[in-house]
C-alpha cells in the first residue's frame, strides 16, 4: 500500500486534531451538564433551614393542577417571566401544611404581586391549609402593591393585609363576554355551518348572532351570580365584614373613591378591606418584628415555598409502597392520540389510568379533572378505560377542579363518586360541529372551483365547495347521536332517567352548588375530599397517597427541573411593555389554541368554549 502523500498527512493531522477538540469539547460539556443536574437535584437542598422563619407563599404565574411541558429552547434559552410561570397547586398546599407542623416556621406571609392567576376553585383549596395553618396560633399576612381581585381572595384568609400607600384593592365582579362574529363572517363571505344538540350548547351562538341569546344570558348570569356570591361571602366572613359590603364598595367605587380624595389605599383601609397601609420599607419592619429574625440584608427571615417543600417532600426516587390511593391529574383540552402535560390526549391519559390500576397496592383512583372538554372521540376512549378500572374492583373518584364540564363531565359522568369545589364550573352536556366554507369568499376574489367526481359525495369535504346536502345531514345526524349517547351515559352513571338529564342537558353551565342540587354531583370538597372518599370505597383505614403523572424521560425531567429552578430563583425581570402585550393578545392566542385543539376525526366535539374564557 502506498503511503499516504505529505498533503494528504497535513489534512489527516487536521483532521484528527479537529476530531481531539470535539471530543474534548463533548466531554466538557457533558461534565457541565452533569455538574447542572446535580445542582438542580441535590444543589441547594442542603442549605441551613432558619431556626426562625416565615414561609413566603411568593406565589408568580398561574396556579394550575398540573405543569405544561417545558420547551427546550424556552427553558435553556428564553428569559423567564411571570407569564409563562406555573405553580403546582398541590406545592402550595404541601408547603402550607409542611410549615404548619415545623417548629422552625413561626408565621406565614403570601407576596402576590406576580400572581397572574389562581380562580375561586383553588383559591377555597388553598383557603382550607390557610385555616389549618392558623388554627396552630401561627399568624398569616398577606403584603402587596396593589391586590387585584384574584390576588385579593386568596389574600382575604391572611389575619393581616398590608397594602402600599400608593395601592389598593381592585374589584369589579365576574363576567363572561364574547365575540360574536355573524356580521364579520357575511361580510367575508364565509359560510359557517354548525351543528349542536342542545338548545343552550353556546358554542354556536359566535357563529351565528351578534350578541349573546336570551337563554343564554340566563344560564350565564345564574353561574356567574353564585360564583361572584361566593367571593363576597369569603372576603367578607374572612374580614369581619357586614354581608353586601363587598357588592357597596363596587358598585359605588367612584363616589366612595372621591369622598376619600381620589387615594385608593386609604378607601380599602376605610371600608375594611385591608389593615395597615404601609410602604416596603415599613411593611419590611412589621413583618421583621412579626417573625423576630432577619437576615442578613436586614430582610424579615423566610424560606421560599418552592425551595421549602422540595426539601420537606420525601424524593419522588423513593416508590410508596403499601396500600394507597393513586392520584392522576387531567388537566386541558381532550385530544385524540398522546399528549404531553398539560393537556388531555386521549391515548396517554388512557394508558396512564390502565398502568396505575395495574400497578401492586394501589387500591383506588382519583382523577382529577380540569378541562373544559375537546374530542368526543378521545373523552370515550378515557371513559371507557374508567369503565374497565372500575371493573377490576378499583373504586374510580373524581376531583374537579375549576372547570369540568362537557368532555370534562363526560369522562367523569360514570365514576363511583364525583366531588367538585363550591368553585367549579360543571355541566355543559352537548354535543356540537362546526366546519367553514369558502366558496363566496373564492368566487369574490375570482377564483371558482369545478370538477369531477366518482360519486356523489367524492370531493365534498373540499372547504372551497359548497357544503354537499347529504355531508350536512350525515353530520347532523352524527352530532345527534353522540348527544344522545352522552346524555345516556349520564344518565346510567348517574342513576337518573333520561329524561331527567335532559332537564339539566342541552349544554346548560352550571355552578358546583346548582350541579349538586339536580343530581350530577356526590358532594363538594376539595381534592383531599375525594381522596378520603376514594380510601372509604376501597376500605381504606391506614393507606399513603400516590400522586401518578405521565413518565418523563431524563431530558424532560431535567427540562422540568430547570425550569422550576430558574422559577424559584426569581430571576426575572417583568416588562411593562411584554405584560402589556400578553395581555392585549390574549383573545387571540386564545382562539388560536381552541381552533388548533380542534383534532376530532369525525369533527365531533364536547367543548365549553366559554368555560375557557372564564376570568373568575
């Protein structure tokens, strides 16, 4: 063989020199990667807890039941914010009760102002720790710039509320309001063709009015009237106020605003909303005298919860085993096929509850539902694996969360028990279709479309085409028969005739203390609630709690860490300009959600839209 030429060992030498330098290169950064893990996983856990301390509830973001799927680039790239921030409702109730028994932790104090949003539904589950916590003779305070009407409820269960002498309280009451597009739509010469069964299923009425519908109107209003009283009830039997103080101090803000010159803090302080109005500063030196210590930038000494109860929580390495009850979290729209978390797919929560039932002690199972509903198709193939847990001999219990309705209730509708919070949103049970046209809208640009076909019906689901007559009647027929098949499933599960489910059917929305009254509900109670109920069916005297989720594998849970991590460390700094744009873009990014959960094969769906919408 020939040896190689002096050119040829010049390159072969670069070459390898190349091939040595990715290779160090890749050593070192899977050494970083590596050391980063381990900081994530053990990093920081080990840190000196205070002798003295107050657990601050720094809440940021959204409270949800179950975290979205962190995306790669987001969490190694994106710069963190209290937008895209989630917290685990169940880490806000773990640490509340984690400190409630640790003799370190003396009081408690919530900081609010990053909170995006909580709802009324988490808000009374948090509220039920809150009062535990207190019943210990721990003092809880709640401080804030100014506390919004989300922030305000979960503030009201603090024994004192600071506000900023430049603050205030702000509340308005609960709404549901729409686009409506009917007008928009002949003037784009689109035809929208819907199909629902059940006369109040609101979906369609965007589609078809220009305003809301009296019926609608109606079965809006009542939810929303229960829900709003709740609110008041709570802040007012929290603050020791008179009952309709709440509804006053709305419903006359600008006249009470102007008696007090225009200086909001001093309104809430007067009407008892709040009980000190300090600045940081002051607020700092309260809060120090309160918990006794401060550390050493002279701060009131905390431990943040999310830090506190990684650290307080036994490690998620080590298996529960014995009997238990297993907790499984459905949280977003139902679609067909495997989701990632923080929605629904039809597939992986089937296998999920199908692996769990399977799985040595586990006894019973909770599912906890939030979800306005989706796929008609994917909330049966979920039910139906409810259906064959149930015939194994494991009690199904569900725990609604703040909304459950439709699809949500669908695949709750034959479980042994269903509890739901005074909060939640339920019902909705009705079935609908909607598919657009554009052939007037082509025909007006100048485009036109023709053809041929083998039969009848090849081409028609072409959206530049007419909608052929025999594809509308197969559709409506489908729609109803689904409708139908969802009220009977209620009905069985539920133990009422049919015709008593139609009286509570056709798509009406109903509040958790109206759906208890006709029948679609065991009780109301929170998630802790029905895992007793769960323990009870299964007899359960002595037994653990398993929370189960979808399996990660190492990227994913390390993407998770690392996005929890960054969270914790509060490293953000929140653009008025970027809070500003989320939320003027927030109907659109909305509507672009829904329209892309649209994923029935049969374009069949079990969906609250307004559910969705709902800013309690």
């Amino acid at each position: 063989m020939a040896k190689p030429s002096r050119l040829g060992r010049f390159f072969s030498a670069i070459w390898n020199g190349i091939t040595r330098i990715r290779l160090a290169l890749s050593n070192i950064l899977f050494l970083l990667v590596m050391a980063l893990l381990l900081m994530l996983f053990v990093g920081g856990e080990r840190e000196a807890h205070p002798e003295k301390a107050a657990l601050l509830l720094n809440l940021a973001g959204t409270v949800v039941d179950e975290k979205s799927q962190v995306e790669p680039l987001q969490a190694l790239l994106g710069e963190p914010s209290p937008e895209n921030h989630e917290v685990l409702l169940r880490d806000v109730i773990d640490a509340i009760e984690f400190a409630r028994d640790d003799p370190a932790v003396n009081s408690l104090v919530m900081e609010l102002d990053e909170l995006g949003y909580v709802g009324i539904s988490k808000t009374q589950e948090i509220g039920t720790a809150l009062e535990s916590f207190k019943a210990t003779g721990k003092p809880v305070v709640a401080v804030g710039d100014f506390f919004t009407q989300d922030q305000f409820l979960l503030a009201s269960f603090a024994d004192d509320i600071i506000v900023n002498p430049l603050g205030g309280v702000g509340l308005e009451g609960f709404s549901s309001y729409r686009n409506y597009f009917r007008e928009t739509l002949e003037k784009l010469s689109v035809s929208m063709h819907v199909f629902h069964a059940g006369e109040f299923k609101s979906i369609a009425e965007p589609f078809l009015r220009d305003d809301m519908s009296p019926g609608e109107r109606l079965i809006t209003g009542r939810w929303l009237e229960v829900l709003w009283g709740q609110y008041a009830a709570t802040v007012e039997a929290q603050r020791e106020l008179p009952p309709g103080t709440v509804n006053t101090y709305v419903n006359n803000f600008a006249r009470l605003l102007a008696e007090q010159g225009g200086d909001t803090a001093a309104l809430a302080l007067k009407e008892g909303l709040v009980d000190k109005v300090l600045d940081r500063a002051q607020a700092n030196d309260y809060l120090v005298d309160l918990v006794g210590a401060s550390n050493d930038d002279g701060l009131y000494e905390a431990v943040l919860f999310e830090p506190y109860v990684r650290r307080m929580r036994p490690s998620q390495f080590i298996p529960v085993e014995g009997d238990r009850v297993a907790v499984i979290t459905a949280e977003g729209n139902i679609v067909p096929g495997d989701q990632p978390p923080g929605t629904i797919g039809g597939d992986s929560l089937a296998d999920l509850i199908s692996t769990t039932a399977e799985t040595d002690g586990v006894r019973a199972i909770v599912l906890r539902v939030n979800s306005g509903g989706g796929s008609v198709f994917a909330s049966e193939v979920i039910r139906q694996e409810l259906l064959r847990t149930r015939a194994m001999g494991i009690p199904v219990v569900i725990s609604m969360g703040a909304v459950a309705a439709s699809g949500g209730y669908y695949i709750a509708a034959q479980a042994d028990e269903i509890w739901a919070t005074p909060g939640t949103i339920t019902g909705s049970i009705g079935v609908f279709a909607a598919i657009p046209t554009f052939e007037q809208l082509l025909e007006r640009a100048g485009v036109h479309t023709d053809g041929v076909g083998t039969t009848e019906l090849a081409g028609s689901l072409r959206l530049d085409r007419p909608m052929n007559p025999q594809v509308a009647e197969a559709i409506r027929s489908g729609v109803d028969f689904s409708y139908k098949n969802f009220v009977q499933l209620v009905a069985e599960g539920r133990h009422l005739s049919p015709a008593q489910v139609e009286q509570v059917a056709e798509g009406r929305v109903w509040s958790a203390p109206d759906a208890l009254e006709h029948g679609l509900l065991d009780g109301l109670g929170s998630l802790s609630d029905a895992i007793h109920a769960a323990a009870v069916r299964a007899g359960l005297k002595a037994y653990e709690v398993e929370y189960v989720g979808l399996p990660l594998s190492p990227r994913d849970m390390f993407l998770q860490q690392l996005a929890d991590r960054v969270g914790s460390l509060r490293i953000w700094a929140p653009s008025a300009l970027s809070a500003s744009l989320t939320t003027l873009l927030a109907p659109v990014a909305d509507a672009a959600r829904e329209l892309a959960s649209l994923k029935d094969p049969r374009n069949i769906y079990v969906r609250c839209i307004p559910c969705g919408a709902i800013r309690q």
